[in-house]
C-alpha cells in the first residue's frame, strides 16, 4: 500500500511537471496557427477581445492577469518568482527531511511530508503559467486550461482533507497521548493520505469536463492569473445555475464540513491544553495549534470566498488578489511555520548535513 500512494503521488507530480514543461514550451502549449497579435495580448480593455459568436471560435484563452497594472509587472515578476522559489526549496526540504532522517517518521510528520507534496504540486500547476503570462502574455489552450483547472480542484481538494487529518493527528495527540500509538497506526495513516489524494480527483474530472462542455462564445480574455471556475463562468454563453448550484454543494462538502471539523477538533486540544498541569506544555501545544489554526482559516476563508460565489459582485481584480493568499502565500508559509521553526526539523536538518559532510570527508 506504501508502494501504491507513492507511486500515485509521483504520478502527480508527473502531471504537474509535464504541466510546467508545456508551459515553458516554445509554444506556449498552443500552436502557431494560434497566435494572436501582442495587441490582443494586452487590450486596454480585456473585454474587448472578441473572436467570434459560438464555441468552436474558442482556440485558445489568454490569461489577463494584472493586465490593469501592466507598469507593475515586472516588479510583480520578481516578487513572483521569489515567493515561487521559496516556496519549491521549504517543501522541498520538508520532504527530503521527512524522509532521509529517522527520528522524524511519526504520523505528524508523515502527513507534513504529504501535504509539502500537495503544495509543490499545487505551485508547479499555477506559478509557471502565471510568470509566463507576466512576460509574454502567451494563449493558453483549452486543454492547457482544462488541465490546469483539474489539477488546482484536485490540489484544493486533498489539501483541504490533509488539513483535516493533521487536526485530527493533533487531537489524538494530545487528548488522548496514552492511546496515541494505536490510534495513528502506521495502516491507518497511509490509508487516510490515499484518501486525501484520491478524494479530489472524480469531484475535480466531474466539474471541469461539466463546466468545458458549456459553450464559450464571444470573449477570449480570462481576467485572471489561472482557469478559475469564477473567470471562466464570465465567458460562458449559457445557463449555468444548475452548475453553480451543485459547485457550491461540493464547495459546503469539501471546504466547510473539514473546516468545521478542524475548528471541533481544535476546541477539543484547547480544553486539554487548558488543563495541563504544566506551562511549558501548554506553550508548546498552543504555538504548535494556534499556528495551524492560523494557515487553516487563511486557506479556508479565502478559497470559500472564491468558490462559494462563483459569479460573486467582487471584481476580477479583487478575487486575484484574494486568490494570491492560497496560491502562493499559503503554499510558502506551511513549511516556515509547521516545521521549519520546529526544533525536531532543526535538529533533524543539522544531522542530515552532518552525515553528508562526513561522506564527503
């Protein structure tokens, strides 16, 4: 079963880094028959770019990210990539370290070293495009659209459930220490990660396919930074309350009923935490707890904002900015504050390079 997940992750993130190598292509993952002029790339207005009247004038979208501030792009750029790149070396070193150091394979750690997965793969899908859009402000076509719209669902998905499992971890761990190790067994723990992974992809498949068989017609523009559900609604020439109907059913299901979990679970550890006959106890599981609670209710709060109202009043402008606090201000603080700041990972981290010194002597 161990096998099985790790190959189904390293599939993953397969997808994601052919994702990434599509969108660095020379082609910008469309064609050349595709193009279009830089003018229609950057119109003063996005809603003027018109192709045509049905479905089948729709190559290609072009991503219009930022596009009101084209004089903060290459600022934004720079502070883009900067964020990207530490985001890819926390995770990545929350991985390396979960795994190469033996003192760190606990189910806490264990469900870190999945949920950094999740991120890098969550970065690798939206990141590269949206620097590429700042750049060259290449299409992007609607099988690259539909991919990455399947691939952010999928991620959103399990790290919601990941999340979860992490609070549950928690409660177990400190409600009940004593039962701890039967509880969290070595079975049950990668059966809940293989769940986390697997529950998001028939509920990302069904909504993505649903929503690319409505007819897009007239506006080629996405006045986004990534295919979003919201930006794409916006192009749509047909009745979608059926479709925003059920989304925000599964947006209650995936994204409140975890959070609600979590926030139970969490006043569970407070109550414990409250009662401990030490302080210095009670310091170590309230920085531990109130920093997860932290990123949770960031991650929660916004995507709820997002997908909860699809077609909501707030401006393109506003959801992006919105949306950059779970696309790439979350991904890059989880490492910062679950582990990086843990002196377990510190310790964890002198050891590992202390053996590879010796290696190298």
């Amino acid at each position: 079963m161990y096998m099985y997940m790790h190959t189904f992750i390293y599939v993953h993130i397969y997808v994601c880094i052919w994702y990434f190598q599509l969108i660095i292509s020379p082609s910008g993952g469309s064609s050349p028959s595709m193009s279009r002029p830089w003018a229609l790339m950057h119109p003063s207005n996005p809603t003027d770019i018109v192709i045509g009247e049905n479905q089948t004038s729709v190559i290609e979208f072009v991503l219009l990210g930022f596009s009101h501030v084209p004089r903060l792009k290459p600022v934004l750029f720079v502070l883009f990539l900067g964020m990207f790149l530490i985001t890819m070396l926390g995770n990545g070193l929350i991985v390396l370290l979960t795994v190469a150091d033996t003192a760190l394979h606990t189910p806490m750690y264990f469900f870190l070293r999945n949920l950094a997965l999740v991120e890098i793969c969550f970065s690798l899908d939206i990141v590269p495009r949206m620097l590429e859009s700042l750049v060259a402000g290449k299409g992007i076509s609607l099988v690259g659209c539909a991919l990455q719209l399947f691939l952010i669902l999928s991620c959103v998905t399990s790290e919601c459930f990941l999340l979860t499992v992490m609070a549950y971890d928690r409660y177990v761990a400190i409600c009940h220490p004593l039962h701890y190790g039967v509880l969290m067994n070595q079975r049950l723990c990668l059966l809940l990660a293989m769940a986390c992974w697997v529950a998001g992809i028939p509920v990302s498949l069904l909504f993505t396919v649903w929503l690319f068989r409505f007819p897009f017609c007239g506006l080629q523009g996405v006045r986004h930074f990534l295919c979003d559900v919201a930006p794409l609604l916006r192009l749509v020439c047909a009745d979608t309350s059926t479709f925003e109907a059920y989304i925000r059913v599964a947006t209650v299901l995936i994204l409140m009923v975890p959070f609600f979990l979590i926030t139970g679970s969490y006043g569970r550890v407070l109550v414990a935490v409250v009662r401990m006959p030490s302080a210095t106890g009670r310091r170590k599981a309230l920085s531990t707890c109130a920093a997860h609670f932290i990123v949770v209710a960031l991650f929660y709060g916004t995507a709820c904002v997002i997908h909860l109202q699809p077609k909501s009043s707030y401006s393109p402008e506003s959801k992006q900015v919105v949306s950059l606090s779970y696309t790439l201000v979350t991904p890059m603080l989880n490492p910062i504050i679950y582990s990086l700041r843990n002196k377990e990972v510190k310790a964890a981290l002198q050891r590992v390079l202390g053996r590879k010194k010796g290696v190298l002597r």
